[in-house]
C-alpha cells in the first residue's frame, strides 16, 4: 500500500464513473468542454493510475485520450501518475525481464504520443499539437518512460528481486532512456 487510509480513500474509474464515449463522441460535447471536463476531473482526483495491460503492448499507452490524461498529471501541480498493472502482467513482465532485458527496452521504445490513435482524427491533432507546443513529444515520452521504469522497480522490489539485479535492469534502462533522448 501507498499509506493512504483506505477509509478516506476514493477511487474514480474512468471508463465506470463517465462513458466517455457516449457522452462525446455521440453527443456534441465539444473538443475543448470534453478536454476541461478531464482536466477538471484529474486535478480533482489528484492521482491517476496508467494501467498497463498488456504488460509488453500496453493499450493505454496507444490511445491519444489516455495519454493526454498522463500528460495533465505530470503537467498540473499537485497531481501524480503511477503505473499499475494486472498481477499476472506484473509476474509476465518480471519473468519476461529475467530472459530478455530487450523485452523491457521494446516497450519503452514503443512510447511515442505521437504515434497515439483516437477514434476523432481532430482530437488527436489538437492533443498532439497541445503536447508539443507544451512540452514537446521526447519530454513527454521520456516522462511517461520514467513513470514505466520506476513501476518497474518498485514491482522488482515487491518480488524480492536482490539489489544487483535490479540495478542492473534500471541502468539498462536508464541508459536506454538517455540515448533515446540525445
């Protein structure tokens, strides 16, 4: 657990609490109320939670609105992002990293906004176009990495991975990171 009291502890799940898709998409919600509504949302949450599922094609990570729910976490003060992931994705993944650190390095090379998909073309080039002008793509992509990687260690440590090999997988990926962004 992350010490919060689970009595004072709310937890808002997007796609149960507000269908996005019908109320924009078959309404005539606009662009910009639909882009306020989230960031209202998200700044009143004050943590989002990324689920990556799956662990090594993770969908979220595809979607421009998805991303765009990142980015006013890691934007807004006051506001975090975390990655979490299904149990068996988790395991998946950590077995996975015991074979291949490649497998690793792959997803975090398939982490670009800017290849991201919405079911609005428009959509995607405003949220695009706001990312870049903002923070620009690499920053954004290099923040979302740093979001991946640090899940990463933290489920290494809960699986009780030793110290060397955990350091050894966050280097790799560390240094993966830095060429990626130079």
């Amino acid at each position: 657990t992350d010490g919060r009291d689970p009595k004072k502890t709310y937890i808002w799940l997007d796609c149960l609490c507000r269908n996005w898709n019908r109320a924009y998409i078959s309404t005539e919600v606009s662009f910009d109320k639909h882009m306020e509504e989230i960031q209202t949302i998200v700044t009143g949450v004050g943590r989002i939670w990324s689920m990556m599922f799956p662990w090594n094609n993770p969908q979220s990570l595809k979607r421009v609105w998805c991303l765009f729910e990142i980015y006013v976490a890691i934007t807004e003060v006051g506001v975090e992002a975390e990655i979490i992931m299904p149990v068996d994705q988790e395991e998946a993944m950590i077995n996975s990293l015991n074979d291949d650190i490649n497998n690793l390095l792959d997803v975090l090379s398939n982490t670009h906004i800017e290849n991201a998909m919405a079911s609005k073309q428009e959509d995607r080039r405003k949220i695009l176009t706001l990312v870049e002008e903002k923070i620009g793509f690499t920053h954004f992509n290099s923040r979302v990495n740093a979001l991946l990687i640090e899940w990463i260690r933290v489920s290494l440590v809960n699986a009780g991975k030793d110290d060397d090999a955990i350091d050894e997988i966050l280097k790799s990926a560390e240094n993966w990171q830095k060429n990626e962004r130079a």
